[in-house]
C-alpha cells in the first residue's frame, strides 16, 4: 500500500523556506557549501544552491555545490552487496573553513549522516556543518538532528519512505510505503 504525502508543489515550497532558512541562519551566502549525498540528497542540493542564488545573486550554484560519496565510510558494508564507489566532487575553493551543508532526501537513523560526517573529516576542515533534509521521519539510532526539515513525517519502522525526484525518477512526490498486511 502506498501513500502520497507530498506532491511537486509541496517539494519546491519545502526547499525554497529550506533555501532561506538557511540564508537567515547563516546571515547570507558567503561562506557556504552545500554537499549533496547520493542519490537523491544530488539534486535537492543543487535546487537549494539554485534558490540560495536567487536571493543572493554573488552566490554561484554551481561553484558552490557538489556531492559527497559515502560509501567507503558506511557501517554497513559487510552485509550489503557490493557497490560502486560513487564519486565525490567539492567545490574548487574546498571546504576549510566553509559552512557546509549536508543536503539529503530522508533522514531516518543517522548512520548515513556520520558516514557524510566521517568523509568530511576526510576532505578538510569546515568552520561549520549543517544537515538539510527533505524528510525528517525519525527513529534515530544515532545522536544527529537535521538543522533544516522540509516536512517531519512520523512514520513505524515497519514503514519506507519514498522520495521521488524528476531528475532521477521523472518523477515528483514523497511516498510513505507500507508493508503487505500491516494493519493501520
């Protein structure tokens, strides 16, 4: 069984009010960097840069965001199957000193959040790290909090959420996907 929960134009409002929460935060763009984490936390980073670069005109989309692969940093790699090692791209000026914000689809345990951390750590030293999630649907394992949340959706754990985006599914919508045979 499969539920809609935010449609294209609940995505777009979301991550506009993320874009300038982050703008007022952080008292503009000028130190940011925003790291997107494969596969869908790519291209909502790139959305947020585009709409960071609309209020703040000096703020360059492109030179400003990149992606930040995780895979070798994961807890999990001796019970999943291989995977590729996707690749990382940072901005040209690196991210000593910068605010960097981690920009992913959901956040649900954490674990995927201290692998971005552990790879950080890795490619230098920020000022600052911030995390930008579309979905906050909860049941932590690990002590992280997202700084900016499109929707907080309570969800079990027997539950999925779903985050389709255009440029990867060609298509626009927040899911929540229930298992067969789960009584609501």
């Amino acid at each position: 069984m499969t539920g809609a929960v935010m449609a294209a134009p609940d995505i777009a409002r979301a991550l506009t009010r993320i874009a300038h929460e982050i703008l007022e935060r952080n008292g503009g763009a000028d130190d940011l960097v925003l790291l997107g984490i494969p596969t869908r936390g790519l291209p909502l980073a790139r959305r947020l840069a585009e709409r960071i670069a609309v209020v703040e005109p000096a703020f360059d989309a492109q030179a400003r965001s990149g992606g930040i692969d995780i895979t070798m940093y994961r807890d999990d790699l001796r019970r999943q199957p291989t995977r590729p090692i996707g690749t990382t791209t940072v901005p040209p000026a690196g991210i000593d000193g910068a605010i960097v914000v981690l920009v992913d689809d959901v956040l649900h345990t954490g674990r995927t959040i201290r692998a971005a951390l552990d790879a950080i750590g890795d490619l230098g030293r920020p000022r600052s790290v911030q995390l930008a999630v579309l979905v906050d649907r909860g049941h932590r394992e690990l002590p992280i909090r997202a700084d900016f949340v499109g929707k907080n959706l309570p969800t079990s754990r027997s539950e999925r959420v779903s985050v389709l985006l255009d440029e990867i599914d060609h298509q626009e919508e927040v899911r929540i996907e229930r298992s067969e045979g789960e009584v609501e």
